[in-house]
C-alpha cells in the first residue's frame, strides 16, 4: 500500500494568473434571463466541444431546465482519480449576482486553457461543474435593484430550496422536497463531488457547516450564536479563509448593517451566525461526502447591473483559488486482491465520523489539512484495513488492497470467531420440516457457497464459538400455519473463563417468525401479492434493475419481532434518509456496531430465505441470508 505524495503550489499558479475584465467571448455584464442564460450556454458548449459538456439535472416547477456545464480538457472521458468539483448559484431567486459570476467564469476558464498555465492545469486535473442557476422560476419574479426582501427567494411553489433538504440534526424538512432540491439530491447522488461553492447575496462573508444545531442543544445555544462545529471544523475554516483572502476585501470582515458585528477574517460558522434547518452545505457535508461552503458575495441581494464588473473583479481570484483547494488531502483507489475495484467502500478518517464512499471504480477523495492521520477502510465480504498516512502540501495519493474474508462467515471486531468443524446441531418439529419440503418455500431454503450445504430445515446446523462444550441450542416452539413460520430458539452460553466474550452464564431466547406467503420471485408478484405495508420483501428499480434490500439494523436482544414490524421499522426510516430510498439506517439509531443495508444485485432467483440464527451476544445479532447461492452473514 505504497503512497505517493503530488504536491503543487497552487498560489504561484493563481498569482501569475492575467485575470481580465472581460473575455474573447464578450459575454456582457447584465443579467441574463433564463433564454438568454440557455443562449450563452449553448453557445459556450457549441465553440468548445473538447472541453465542455452542457447537460441538465431536471427542470424547475415551472419547466425551465437546471443547466450545468462541465468543464474539462476531454469531458467525455473520465480518467481515475480526476476529482468532481462544483459551484451552484441562485439558489434564492433574487441573489443573482453569482449567476452572472458563473457565466463570466465559464468564458474565462474556456478563453484560457492552453494560454494560462493555472487554468490549463485546473482544466487538465479537475473536472468542474457549472450550475449558474438552481432556481431560474424564481429569479424571474424577482426585480433588479431589490437589496432585501423575499420577493423571488424561494421557487414557484415559493419553497426557500436553503431549507429544503433533509437535515442531520432534524430529519425530513417540514416542506415537501422541491423538484429543484431533489434534482441536486440526485445529481450529488451520481456524481462522487469531492469540493462545491454554493453562491449567495445580501451579506460579505463564507460561511461553512453546520448551519444547524443538535435537538439537545442548551436552551439558549441559538441565542448566544455559538458555533455548530463538524468534525472537519479544520478544513472548512481553511476553505473559507483560501476564498475570504483571495477576496478583494471579504477578508476585512465588512458587515453590511449597521450594529452587525464583523466576521472575523470574513468567515463564519453558519449556526454561529444564525442556524437553520435543511441547508445544503450540511447535506452535501453528510449525505454527499462533499465539502461545500456558502459564499454571501454582495451586500445588495440584486444589485443594478453597473455593479457587476466590479463584483466580477472582486471575486474572480478567489473563484479560480477555491477550484485549486479539491488537490489536497488524501486520494486512492480500493482494490482487492486481484486488483479488481471495490465499490461502495467506506473510507474513514479516526476521529472524523463522516466518512466517504469509493465509486464503482474504487475511487475515493478526502480533503484533509497537512497532518498525520489514520485511514479506515472496510467494505462487505473484506478484512477491513487500518493504517497511517502522512499529509503534506498536495495529495498523497493513497491505494489500499482489500482482501476477501477467508470464509462465509463474518467476525464482528474481536468477538468469537465462526469456525467449522463439528458442530451441534438442530431438528425443528416434523411439520415445519414439512412445509419447507412440500409447501410453498420448497427449494428455496439457503445453500452455503463454501463447503457447507443446508437442503432442508432438518439439517440445519448452528455455527458457535470453538468451545463447543459450552454453547448448545434447543428449539423451544416450532408452529407452523398456512400463512406463518415461527421458529423460536433457547441460545445458551455457560463460558466462565476470564478471557471468553462473556464471563457469565447467559441463557437468552430469540423469536423470529415470517410469512410464507412474503417469498416471492418477482416483483410482479409481489405487488400482486395484496400482502400489506408489513410485507418483508421490497424493492428499488435503479437503471432498470431490480435491487432487493434488506434491513438489517434492529435490536432483538430478548426481543419479539416479525420481519413485518422489522419492514415497518425500514420505512420509517427511510422516510428519515429519504435519499438513500432504500433503508440506509442512521448509525445513531442502530444497536452498536450495526451496519447499514446489504444489496443483492440481480439475478435474483429465489427471492428470500431466512436461517436463524447463527449467533447471538448481547447487542449483537446475525443470521444468514443466502437466496440461490448469494451468502451473507449480518450483523
């Protein structure tokens, strides 16, 4: 796992910048209404084919698309490890200045590739997405020359789309998510950004997470505006102070009110200023893995025209600077150990508890500042890896080999192991033997992929701890219906050596029960079905491919449960991270050391099958789910 560092000194490339007034596609200073705006983008994507792409991420209330023009040298390619940055302006209607900014810094970034050293660069190892408008409905209500006021703020519908999203600290926003805000939602759910600006009017100042504070705040946290810190409190500061003091005079700390007190270094927390509820600089921090900052670039929210040269010449420096901090930090590809990428890898920082995700490549980017730091990675079906990196100047570039757990079998931290061998062994009562056999769940009980075969429920066999002497299972009630299963287990452990997992005698009994009329092949067939809401199986329909997912984060220590209560629980929350559209389980209400969602990828033959239950210790709990072939252990 050799690493390499890049380093590059960004400010000598900024500094020797020739940063014009205008440039050779003489886009004029006024604003631009949504026709004109689409014009200037066509034509920008129409000169310059090898270096842009114009494509939209959805339409508006009204209609209007939501452009984005990528910028890149050879934007139809994706080279491995070239990071995703993206700026979004007017997001309220009637703060447009960035709007206008963003054309002028498309025309720029265009004119100079192979001219300016900075930009050819920037464009050869960036690739930069350009949204110069996420509420065009609005900003055609809005009025020239309006310095405050909510005339155009929010979209049609007249949502605010800054308090619109789903919240870390308060769930689903109150609103019901906009086209506009679920269209960004999906557009960061495709795209692995690593660096995002969101530009804004009517305030001088980058603000940076958390806008919100958590529920349990003391009463008069709001009041005394105390800060909302993330745990990568270290990199906002720095990406806001690399935008402030490339600013004109952002860095003065300019308050545009009389009695307001000066930003320091013109940055701020955003919940230190005022908090609120559903931004996106919070949701792209915690649903996206992306560092995103709030730039509030002009005192006027819709200042007269006359003033956009000077605002253009304000910014345009810290614009071009900002793009340059996505090159710093830690970068990689996971692979296995056949050199095969890992998707879907979760990469964490000690000590930083958001973490990110590797892409259907294995690639993965953390903005990080110089430092020593130790990198987790884990990921389904693999060993995970720890080990320390070393941050300096640039991007140390970081490969990490996962490799494939050696059996079916997953070990939670240092807990007992699975082993095979001789094992106990355990016969549920005829008639539930029966109904595997003859009744509607004929064929589809679970057969292990390594060296282990289950055909029937008679020869079920339960997998301990290599003190076998000490653990038995005893099935305490089988009944079995036309529609119901119940299978109910005594797990009785009697270690009592002091290094064993548990130095009492523990006696615990587990209840599972499911409805065979929830296993199914098809979704045709299960929304055919006339099962209600409580039905087990579900499925998301993602390029035309049926995914079916599975919840696996609920406690059943001593509990009583049906997979039906346990779908219910799924929804709820889903409802939660609406999002994910699947049941992505908050870490915070998950029993300890719970993961998130396992998805099966089609084929998907017999559908479902359930084993109980393998292992069971105090808060942790697992069972096999294994349908023709795909093995799975959850815990």
């Amino acid at each position: 796992m050799a690493s390499f560092t890049i380093s590059m000194v960004l400010v000598l490339f900024v500094a020797s910048l020739v940063l014009p007034s205008t440039t050779a596609l003489n886009i004029d200073f006024t604003y631009h209404n949504f026709p004109q705006m689409t014009a200037v983008l066509r034509q920008l994507a129409n000169e310059y084919p090898e270096l842009t792409k114009l494509y939209s991420i959805g339409k508006s209330v009204q209609g209007r698309d939501l452009w984005v023009l990528l910028v890149t040298n050879n934007p139809n390619e994706e080279p491995l490890l070239k990071p995703n940055v993206k700026y979004v302006a007017n997001m309220h209607g009637n703060e447009p200045v960035g709007r206008e900014l963003m054309l002028h810094l498309l025309s720029l970034l265009l004119d100079g590739y192979g001219k300016d050293d900075y930009i050819t660069w920037l464009l050869d190892n960036t690739r930069i997405h350009i949204m110069p408008s996420m509420n065009p409905d609005g900003f055609e209500a809005s009025s020239e020359g309006e310095c405050s006021g909510v005339q155009g703020r929010g979209n049609a519908n007249n949502a605010d789309l800054n308090r619109n999203f789903p919240d870390y600290f308060a769930g689903r926003p109150k609103v019901p998510i906009q086209p506009e805000t679920r269209a960004v939602m999906d557009w960061i759910k495709q795209i692995q950004f690593v660096l995002s600006g969101n530009f804004h009017g009517g305030a001088l100042v980058a603000s940076y997470p958390f806008d919100n504070i958590p529920a349990n705040s003391p009463k008069n946290f709001r009041k005394f505006g105390s800060p909302s810190r993330t745990p990568d409190d270290d990199v906002f500061k720095h990406l806001a102070e690399v935008y402030s003091f490339n600013h004109k005079n952002m860095y003065l700390g300019v308050t545009c009110r009389d009695g307001s007190p000066p930003f320091s270094n013109g940055t701020t927390n955003g919940a230190a200023w005022y908090s609120l509820i559903g931004g996106m600089q919070d949701y792209n921090y915690v649903w996206g893995s992306c560092m995103e900052i709030t730039l509030e670039i002009s005192c006027c929210k819709y200042p007269k025209s006359y003033q956009l040269p000077q605002f253009w010449n304000d910014n345009q420096k810290a614009i071009l600077q900002y793009l340059g901090e996505v090159h710093q930090g830690i970068w990689g590809q996971v692979t296995d150990q056949n050199k095969n990428p890992v998707s879907n890898a979760t990469i964490k920082i000690k000590g930083r508890d958001f973490g990110t995700r590797t892409t259907y490549r294995g690639e993965y980017w953390r903005i990080l500042r110089p430092g020593t730091y130790v990198l987790h990675a884990e990921a389904n079906g693999y060993d995970p890896v720890e080990l320390t990196v070393d941050v300096s100047k640039g991007v140390v570039i970081q490969n990490i080999t996962l490799y494939q757990q050696s059996s079916t079998y997953y070990e939670p931290r240092s807990e007992p192991t699975f082993q095979r061998g001789s094992v106990p062994s355990i016969t549920p009562v005829h008639n539930a033997a029966s109904a595997f056999r003859s009744g509607s769940l004929k064929g589809i009980w679970p057969t292990f992929t390594v060296n282990e075969t289950f055909t029937n429920v008679t020869s079920l066999k339960a997998l301990v701890n290599t003190d076998l002497v000490d653990e038995t299972f005893s099935t305490v009630n089988t009944v079995t219906d036309t529609d119901t299963i119940d299978l109910e287990y005594n797990y009785t452990d009697t270690n009592t050596s002091p290094n064993d997992y548990n130095s009492t005698p523990n006696v615990t009994r587990i209840h599972f029960q499911f409805r065979t009329g929830q296993l199914h092949r098809t979704q045709n067939d299960l929304s055919s079905s006339g099962l209600s809401d409580g039905c087990f199986p579900d499925f998301d329909v993602v390029d035309n491919q049926q995914k079916f997912r599975l919840c696996e984060c609920v406690q059943v220590w001593n509990v009583k449960f049906s997979f039906a209560s346990l779908h219910h629980h799924c929804n709820l929350l889903s409802e939660f991270s609406e999002t994910q559209r699947s049941c992505d389980i908050p870490t915070k209400l998950c029993v300890p050391n719970c993961t998130a969602t396992h998805r099966l990828q089609p084929p998907i033959k017999p559908l479902a099958s359930e084993l109980p239950i393998l292992w069971v210790n105090e808060n942790v709990w697992s069972y096999i789910f294994n349908p023709d072939g795909y093995s799975f252990l959850i815990s």
